[in-house]
C-alpha cells in the first residue's frame, strides 16, 4: 500500500502543512505590527511658527528712522537754509609738477597736480558740513560714482550716505583702487578694459582716501556723509544746505591740504544764515590728509 493512499500518512502531511501555514501567518503578522509600530512611533515634522514670529511674518519690512551714525529722518516744517563761500588767504600754493613715466598715450606725458583749485576768487573742492545734526531732512545726494578718465578720478570729491558706492573706469589702461580707511573695510582691487565696474561697501562715517598705485599723483576722497547736511563747494567757492531745522550748530569746512576750519551758526526758521571761511594756505604746511 503506497503512502499516499495511507490514511494516517495523509492525515499527518495535513497537519504539518496546516500548521506551517498558521506559523507563517502569525510570522507575518508579527513583522507587520512591529513595522507598523516603528513607523507610528517616529514624530510628524511640523512646521509650527511662534506666535512671535508669526506676528512678526504679518508685519511688513521697514526701514528704520534713525541710521547707524545715530541720525534720525524727521522732515522739518519750516527749515532755514546755510549759505556761504570758502577764499583763500595767504600765498597760492603752486601745483606739482609729475611726470609721467607710464601709459602716456593715455595719461599724458606730464601732468600737474593742484593741491588747491580756486576758481574766480573761491575754493573749490572743500567739504561743508554740520557736525552737531542729528536730526532732519533724508538723504538726497546723487548717486554715488567714481569714475577713472584720462587717469584721473572724476570727481575729486564724492559724496555717499552709508552704503555703496559704484566705481568705473573710461580708461583703456589698468588702474588700481586702493582705498585707506580707519573703520571701514579696506579696498585694493584692480580694475581694466575686462573689469570696467565694481561696487565697493562703507557702512559707517568717515572720510576715505581713494588712490592708484599703478599712477601716483591718481587721488579721491569719498566721503561717507554721517548726515545729509553735506556739500561740496562748487564754482566760485560757493555752497548752500537747505531744510534744516532751527538751532545752533557747528559748520565745518575740510579741504585736502588747508585742513579744518569751525564756526558756530545759528539757524531760524523758514531764514538764511550766511557763512563765509577763510582758509590760510599757511595751513598747508600742517594739514591732515589721509
């Protein structure tokens, strides 16, 4: 009698089979449960703000009233206006001569550099501005570009609020921007016909001297203006500051070799307060330039 038509054979492959299958199964089953639990068991990632920064996200940007330097924009009313003129006093100081000794197709075969301009009578180039301001009108200067021609800077004088200042560069020949600051950051970076524009960074007031090492007699001074009541003296020695609020500030006048002059001056509303300097050219000979 063959084992497959044996009962009890057949009865006993029944059973193992059976109970394989129900071992199986609860394998399974087991396996499943635990997967299922790891997964349960990790967090759900949600991106839940503060209400702080959430109140903060329904807020739009602003831009602060009052800047780094501590000067605050709150437009006066009925502001009084500063004008004057800068002459020279004593012996005109005579310009030095250079010669030039590289890229002469360009720059010249010489060149003279005048460490004082006057122009019918005033100077030109000095820096106006009141110290003591801290608060007024905003900022309303020109956008602030240096540019290189001829091998030259133009202009001699930029004024900028805290901020940028963009830098070119008209000439075919190399320059090199060399910037010397105290509590700014530094620049010396070179510039050609592949490298026409830069953008260079002053966060904080000062007056920053600007110079070419490849062309010696190149100079510039940026200045990073700590208020807008900043001018530049411009034909005939003149300048003018308009908006300012009523009080009583100091004025100061800088020209690159002939130093810093102070006078007092008193503003009222809706007038104008006139302001003349004389600045000796005896000056020269101890003046701070940097």
């Amino acid at each position: 009698m063959s084992q497959r038509n044996n009962p009890k054979f057949n009865f006993l492959n029944s059973w193992i089979h059976g109970s394989f299958l129900m071992v199986s199964c609860s394998f399974l089953a087991l396996v499943t449960i635990a997967l299922s639990g790891c997964a349960g068991s990790k967090p759900t990632a949600t991106a839940t703000a503060s209400p702080a920064a959430a109140e903060a996200a329904e807020k739009p940007a602003t831009v602060p009233a009052e800047s780094a330097s501590g000067y605050a924009v709150r437009e006066p009313s009925n502001g009084g206006v500063i004008e004057g003129r800068i002459t020279l006093s004593g012996k005109p100081l005579p310009p030095r001569p250079v010669v030039v000794n590289q890229d002469a197709s360009v720059c010249g075969s010489h060149r003279e550099v005048y460490p004082v301009k006057i122009d019918e009578g005033g100077v030109v180039d000095a820096v106006v501005w009141i110290d003591d301001i801290h608060e007024g009108k905003a900022y309303g200067f020109a956008p602030a570009v240096l540019d290189q021609k001829k091998c030259a800077y133009d202009p001699h004088i930029v004024l900028v609020q805290p901020g940028d200042l963009k830098v070119t560069t008209s000439d075919p020949v190399p320059h090199n921007i060399h910037s010397y600051s105290e509590i700014n950051r530094s620049y010396n970076e070179s510039m050609n016909s592949l490298n026409r524009e830069m953008t260079l960074h002053f966060a904080r007031p000062e007056r920053v001297t600007f110079k070419c090492d490849l062309h010696g007699w190149m100079e510039a001074f940026i200045i990073v203006a700590g208020n807008p009541y900043y001018a530049v003296t411009q034909k005939g020695g003149t300048f003018r500051l308009r908006d300012i609020p009523p009080g009583t500030y100091h004025l100061k006048v800088w020209q690159e070799a002939l130093g810093e002059v102070t006078q007092t001056v008193t503003v009222e509303a809706g007038k104008t307060a006139k302001v003349n300097f004389s600045l000796n050219s005896a000056a020269s000979e101890t003046a701070e330039v940097r």
